[in-house]
C-alpha cells in the first residue's frame, strides 16, 4: 500500500500540540545526549592519563610542629636517615608540595628577563638529590640535583638564591620549542636567572601549573614552613608494611610534632579523579534519564493516536490495508517527527558546544558525536513507537462497524 505525504500532513495535524511537544522533546534530548557525550570523553581521557609517577608503591608522610623549639632541619635529616636505612624502602625524600594534589606552590617562569618570551606556569615541587629516584621519575637529557646544591629554605635565614632546576619535557617545550632546554637559562622569581639541569619524563605535580604535567624540581629541603613532607617509595607488595613501620617511629621521634596524616599515592590519584568520575556518572545517569523519558514520550504519543484513530484503522483494514501497511504507517508518522526533532536538535547541539567552546574553553564538538546520537534517538525513538504499531496492526476490519 502506497502511503502519501498528503494523507500523512493530515494525520499529523490532527494532534499538532503533541508532535510538537514530542518533537521539542527529541531536539533537547539530542542537544543534550550530544554534548554529554563530549564532556564525559574529556573527563574520561583525564581519569586515563599516565600519572608518570609511581603511584602503587609510594606514600606520604606529614609531619607538623607549632612548636618554636622544634628544629625542622634536623628532624627532616632524622626522618631521611631513618627511612633510607630503613628495609623494604627504595628511596625517599622530603618536600613541601605533594604529587597528584593542590598541596604546593607554583611560579611562572619565562624564556628571557622580565616575563618576555615563552613562559609557563609550573608547580614547583622542592625535594633533594633523591628525588627523582622516590618519584620514579626518568631523566630525558641533563642530570638530577648533586647533594651540595641542596639548600634549606627558612623564612628567617633565607637560603642562598635558586641557581638550577629540572623541568618536565612539557614545560621545557613551551619555554624552548626548539632544542634542548638543557643548559639553557630561565627566569623566575623576580627575573632572577635559573639554569636548566635536567629534563624529565612528564609526571603530574601539585597541579597548580597550567598543565598536570606543567612541574619543575628545585633543590630545597622545606626548612621552617611550619610541616614538611617525607615522600617513601617501597619495594614491591612492601607499601602499607612499610607505612605502618615508618609512621609509628616517626611519631614517636618528634615529641614536638605530630604527623599529620599519611596517604598513598595511589589514593591520591583516586581523590584526584573523584571529580571527573562523579561528573562523568552524573551526567550519563541524567542523559540516561532522559533518553528514558523522551522515548516513553514518543510511545506514549503513538498510543495515544492509535486509540484516538481505531475507527479509522478498522475502516482501512476493512479495504484492503494490511498488517503491515498500518505497521507502515504510523511508524512513518512518528518518522515525521523524529526529523524534525532530530534537526532541530542538531543545531542546538552544535550551538551549545560552540557556547561551551567560547565560554569554557573546550576543545570543538566532534562531529562523530552527532552522528552517534542521531543514530542514537533514532534507534530508540522508533523502537519506542514499534508497539504501539504492532497494537495498531491487530485491529480487525470488524471494529469500523462497532465503534462509534
């Protein structure tokens, strides 16, 4: 049976409130579907980046002290001493800025004096000549910090100027996008000049730069900041041995002090991502929520009109129409619709992403994106109609004469 476009308006406009109503609904759950999907790729691709570091096998320690007795850089060579020797511990070292955390501090260095030329924004990380080794972190070119370039900050005795670093291959490319930055001098702190040591594989520092992987290494023990930070990493399956060990002698060295808390690396990175992953559910358990509502919109639009219209099926059963014809037909109505909503929710879609690319800063919406949520609705949307035009399809001839 061949169904015409005119016969088809006409049906349309008998419920013309609904159609749109539905169609509006489509055209929202697509903006919507779409633009999820690109934010919760983003969030995902930053829970699956590298950390650089070895977060199975590394923990942290916190030591605090108000006390003005307390000599911090003592207890720091104390607590050094006693972790290296300690067995089960592969390397360790003391700093105030904490990998995978905002616990740190961050300055802007740039390639030439007074802030001219390329500059990046990185999280510092001071640390000693075992620092590379406790993070597990590999040099790229250059060599790590010798134990006579470590200094001690103290805010009452102020350690002699900063005169080397170590960069991350990222921040070191942004400063000098061509050839080694090793050797090279970089400005920081007042324009004061620095000198590039080493550069290193990317790692994620405190996260207070302009990239995770934005970090640089100075050679500074904390001095009297108040606390410092003793970073251990253990040999293999040795971790929370090793945790317990070193965090009950520890407090029981410093009368004067307390630890803080001690933490994993590993759960470090867990707390890092909790945002994104909560995120990320959120918004798939919303755009799940509506998908959910704007397919029972579409079945409950489409029983509507079957019951509204019995009559006038059991008539085109009764000449000659088949199963399949009135399966056919209101499955291209509710066709109708769905195009229309499906346009019309395809420049939301893109209007929204363009919003969110301009005020947001996020990368363009992927056209991929469309495509799969149009195939997406599509699919389901029609599925959604399919019953109740199978319900339409068993109505007998016999009904045309009995309905009034």
């Amino acid at each position: 049976m061949n169904l015409g476009i005119r016969p088809l308006l006409r049906a349309l406009q008998r419920n013309p409130v609904g159609e749109v109503l539905i169609g509006m609904q489509i055209a929202i759950t697509l903006a919507v579907l779409v633009n999820v999907t690109g934010i919760v790729t983003r969030r995902v691709r930053r829970i699956e980046r590298p950390a650089g570091i070895d977060t199975r096998d590394t923990f942290a320690i916190v030591v605090s002290s108000l006390s003005k007795s307390f000599n911090f850089d003592a207890a720091e060579s104390t607590d050094l001493a006693y972790l290296r020797g300690l067995p089960g511990v592969a390397a360790a070292t003391v700093t105030t800025g904490e990998p995978l955390t905002h616990d740190g501090s961050y300055a802007q260095f740039s390639s030439q004096p007074h802030r001219r030329g390329n500059t990046v924004t990185v999280s510092v990380l001071p640390t000693d000549d075992q620092g590379l080794k406790t993070l597990d972190v590999p040099l790229i070119a250059g060599r790590n910090f010798r134990a006579t370039e470590v200094t001690s900050y103290s805010p009452r005795d102020p350690s002699p100027p900063l005169t080397s670093i170590i960069l991350t291959e990222r921040a070191a490319r942004t400063l000098f996008a061509h050839g080694s930055a090793v050797g090279k001098t970089i400005y920081g702190y007042g324009s004061m000049p620095v000198t590039v040591i080493g550069v290193t594989h990317n790692f994620i520092g405190p996260l207070l730069g302009d990239s995770p992987y934005d970090t640089a290494l100075i050679p500074q023990m904390s001095g009297e900041f108040g606390q410092y930070e003793l970073l251990v990493r253990t040999r293999p399956r040795q971790l929370f041995a090793v945790m317990r060990t070193a965090k009950r002698h520890i407090g029981m060295a410093h009368p004067d002090a307390v630890v803080l808390y001690t933490t994993t690396l590993s759960a470090d990175l867990h707390r890092m991502h909790a945002n994104d992953r909560n995120v990320a559910l959120f918004l798939l358990a919303v755009t799940a929520m509506m998908l959910a509502i704007c397919c029972f919109g579409v079945f409950a639009l489409a029983a509507f009109n079957v019951r509204r219209r019995t009559k006038e099926i059991g008539v085109r059963r009764a000449v000659g129409a088949r199963k399949r014809d009135i399966v056919v037909q209101f499955m291209t109505e509710s066709a109708f619709v769905l195009s229309g909503g499906l346009a019309l929710g395809s420049v939301l879609a893109l209007a929204i992403g363009q919003w969110l690319t301009d005020h947001d800063g996020v990368s363009h919406l992927d056209p991929w994106y469309l495509l799969v949520g149009f195939a997406v609705l599509a699919l389901t949307s029609q599925l959604a109609a399919w019953q109740p035009a199978r319900w339409a399809a068993t109505i007998p001839p016999s009904v045309a004469t009995r309905t009034v």
